[in-house]
C-alpha cells in the first residue's frame, strides 16, 4: 500500500493531521518546510473520511505533482462512521470518531511498513496515535495549531476540571490561567461552555494527554506572545505538570495557492487595478457560516462603509457557526440568492463578491489589501500579521474569541467588531460601518497597520535560514532526530 524509496541517511517524519483545513494546512507547511529546509523526508497522513474539497484540492490536485522530492502523502482509507455519529453530532466530536476510527483501522500498518520513523508529529485531536506509537517506539511530537494563550489554557484544564464543580461558564470571575492574561468567561471555547456534552469530554481527552508528547510545536514566533512563552517555560505549575520540551518555530503560513482557478486568476487580476492599502478582505476561515440576518447586516455595512472590498460568501445557515467545517470549497452557489436584493449590481466595480473560497494568503499579500475582517482562526491571523495587515475581529466558534482578545488587548493588531458566535445577537449594519471607516480611513487604523508590519518584520527574521530563532529552534529538533537514524 505504501510506497516508499527514500535516503536511510535523512531523518524520515510521519505528519498526521486532523481533518479541518485549520489543521491540515499548518501541518502541510510543515511537512513540505522540513522536507526543503531541513533535509528530511517526510510522509504526510491524509485521513480522507469526510475529506471536503478544499482537502482534496490541497492534497491530491495534480499540482500534487509538483511537491518537493522527500514528501509524499499517504491516504488513510475512508473508513464508515454513520454508526457512530448523526445529523446532530457537534464538529469536535465527529472529528474525533473520524479520527479514532481512521486510526483505529490504519495507523499501525501505516506506520509499520513505512520502516523506521524518527517521529511522528500529529495535531492536537489525533492523541489516539499515542498507544500505536508507544507500541512501536516512535516518539510522537505534539503541533499546536493556535496560540500559546491557548496551550496555556489547554494544559490548564485538567486541573480546572479537578477543581471547579460548576459549569465554567457559570464563575463569577475570569479564568487566571498560570502566569497568563486571564480568561473571560464570554471567550471561553464552545467545546467548554458545557461539561456535560461529548464535545467537553473530547476536549478534555485530547488537552489532558499533551504531556504525553515528546515535544511541543507552536507555530508562531518569539516576539508574538512573549507573556504567556515565558509562563509556559518559567512557571512552576507547567514544570511540575511535566510540560513537554515547547519548540517555537513559526510562522509556519500557507505559501503559494496552486494550481488557480478562473476565479482566483480573476480576483487577484481585480486586486491588481485597486490602489495600495485601499480592499478590506472579509473571510471567516474554512468553516465559518453566518446567518441570513448577520449576513445581510454585514453586507449593508459593507455597502454603506463606501470601501472597497473582496467578500467570501457561504450560503447562510442559523444551526451553526462553523456549518461549513467538514465541506468547505464546494460549495459554488449564487450568492444572489442570499444577499440582500440589489447589493451586487450596486456594489458593483467596488467590490468582489465571491462564493465559498478564495487563495487568501495570495489577498492578504497582495499591496492593495488594506485591513482584513477574520474570524480569528490561528491561520487567518498568522497569514494577516505575516503580510502586515491589521484585522477587524469577528470570532465565531472554537478558540477564536480568546485569539481575537489576545490580538486587540496584547499585540494591538486588531479591533473587536463581535465578541461572539450567533447566540450573542445580530451585529447591525451601522456598528459594521463605524469600525470598518474607523480600520480603513482613521489613525487608528494606520497604527494598527504599523505595529502589524513592525511584527511582519521580526516574523521575517525568525524564519531566516540558519540564524533566525524559529529556524534554529526546528533545526535543533532535526538535530536530534539526525542522532537517531541508525
Ligand atoms: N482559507 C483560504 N481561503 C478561504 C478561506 C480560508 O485559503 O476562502 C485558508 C486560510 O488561508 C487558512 C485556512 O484556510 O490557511 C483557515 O484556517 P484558520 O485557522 O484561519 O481557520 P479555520 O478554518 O481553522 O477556522
């Protein structure tokens, strides 16, 4: 099944991911940066089970082809959970019987006939890989796939859970995490605002076996969140835990967007005639939905904010606010359909409405993009601070609401639009205006953009071959795996 001829003299690395494009791109760019930068050879898991197009695209479009020698990506065979899971089933826990089953039946034999591995590094959702991997003494590193705010709170949890008896939503105060800005109960994630759920209890499976990694990556840089690196590696209550070895070697971000489709080509043609600074970009991520009320609030905010703008557009749904996690991409629909009437016609020349999904590191890169409205996925904000644009925050689900506390009161990159997800009310048309003119024509907005540039730079500098600290810090890792081919 697997088909492997690699140098015995490389350090060979299996990468496992999650299903989610949050998930599968960081650990992707990883795969391919080790494969380039450091000289191993790298097979990259792909679960397929409910594999959305964008996956697809990602990982098996002919451009696939064009991967570097050294990586290749093995297919986990789609395995049957319509047992195990039903229409009602939350995204934590679908993914986690995805995965536990996937793993279930495959990971062993996977891992066995790709011969010796030096380490497998999986996400935080695949910590069923760490009975086979013990089994077949492999040492199985952890990636991390948000912040170091959120690690903190990740390793914190099972001790919350011993002490608190209530529900956590239900304290008067916020959560003081160890050493770190503390927790609002309103930006507590979803999967923890009810202990009571299969949704908590996945959650804490997976966050309470994070000791059991070999090590940590976090996909950021030095500079980004100093306070809560420093908690991690000096406090006492994380050394008695033992928190695994943290290694920081980010920002590990989504390069190129091939191959591009019409629409693509179309878009970035689009951005090409606009002036510097001067497109808004809106996009919530892979699964981020909205409902028919939010949608028509925002796109009359938009309208009356007189700016110009690229808008990535879902079908609206009022069930969930991530209704697009498991199939995102494809999802080509008419967005007439939904917008408000005769927004398109009026809008006209000033923005672009575009269905489902654009190459939005190649937008965010782009001179013309001028501030970026994101629901605050780790990605999205790495993509953004990378390319030196600043955000309006629009947190929907999962971490995403600490994510964008932590980007407007620490880093000073962004400004909070929402506090969060569908239960918390419609965001009116008139609020959506005043932020998007106070980000795009006021000095408020200009700082931002300034001190997101001034981070551009030292991300830059992190990642320099051979002297920046995220370079040297994977390369250390590298070093010890080298130790060990034998
Ligand atoms: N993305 C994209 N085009 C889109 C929407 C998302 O390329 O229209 C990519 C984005 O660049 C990022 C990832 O999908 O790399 C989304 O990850 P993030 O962590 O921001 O959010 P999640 O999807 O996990 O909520």
């Amino acid at each position: 099944m697997v088909e492997v001829e690699y140098d015995t003299m490389k350090p060979h690395i299996a990468v496992l991911p999650s299903p989610g494009m949050g998930h599968i791109i960081p650990l992707f760019e990883l795969a391919k940066y080790l494969v380039v930068h450091h000289n191993c050879h790298v097979s990259f898991l792909n679960i397929t089970t409910e594999a959305s197009a964008a996956q697809t695209h990602l990982l098996r479009s002919p451009a696939c082809t064009l991967l570097p020698p050294g990586l290749q990506v093995i297919d986990l065979p789609p395995v049957d959970i319509s047992a195990l899971v039903s229409e009602e089933t939350l995204v934590l826990t679908r993914l986690s019987i995805i995965v536990q089953e996937s793993l279930k039946s495959d990971l062993k034999s996977v891992l066995t006939e790709l011969g010796k591995l030096q380490a497998l590094v999986i996400d935080f959702f695949c910590t069923q890989a760490f009975e086979i991997c013990r089994e077949l003494s492999i040492p199985t590193y952890t990636f991390c796939t948000t912040s170091t705010a959120f690690l903190s709170f990740a390793l914190y949890l099972p001790t919350l859970d011993r002490e608190v008896e209530c529900e956590f939503v239900d304290l008067l105060e916020s959560i003081q995490v160890p050493d770190c800005a503390p927790v609002r109960i309103e930006d507590l994630l979803d999967q923890v605002r009810n202990r009571k759920i299969d949704e908590y209890k996945w959650m804490l499976l997976h966050l309470s076996r994070l000791p059991m990694a070999t090590g940590i990556f976090l996909n950021l840089w030095e500079d980004l969140e100093p306070k809560s690196l420093k908690a991690i590696r000096e406090h006492s209550f994380y050394k008695q835990i033992p928190t695994p070895p943290i290694h920081v070697i980010g920002p590990l971000i989504k390069q190129d967007e091939v191959p591009m489709t019409e629409m693509d080509a179309e878009c970035l043609a689009w951005l090409d005639k606009q002036p510097l600074d001067s497109v808004l970009f809106i996009a919530l991520g892979s699964g981020g939905t909205l409902t028919a009320a939010q949608l028509t609030e925002l796109a009359w905010g938009l309208e009356l904010s007189r700016q110009r703008f690229i808008l990535v557009v879902r079908k609206p749904t009022d069930t969930s606010a991530s209704g697009t996690f498991f199939n995102v991409g494809g999802d080509f629909n008419d967005p007439k359909a939904y917008l408000p009437e005769g927004f398109l016609e009026r809008t006209k020349g000033v923005g672009l409405v575009i269905p489902s999904w654009v190459p939005q590191v190649m937008v965010l890169r782009h001179a013309s993009t001028g501030a970026f409205i994101s629901h605050c996925g780790w990605n999205s904000i790495l993509e953004s601070i990378s390319h030196g644009v600043p955000m309006i925050t629009w947190p929907l689900y999962a971490e995403q609401r600490m994510n964008a506390t932590m980007l407007v009161e620490e880093v000073g990159v962004a400004i909070k639009l929402s506090t969060g997800g569908q239960e918390k009310g419609i965001m009116g048309r008139e609020v959506i205006e005043r932020v998007i003119r106070v980000v795009m024509e006021g000095d408020k907005g200009k700082m931002m953009r300034d001190r997101a540039r001034e981070l551009k730079d030292s991300a830059d500098k992190a990642l320099n071959f051979g002297t920046g600290s995220s370079y040297k810090s994977l390369s250390c890792v590298v070093q010890e795996w080298k130790a060990h081919i034998s």
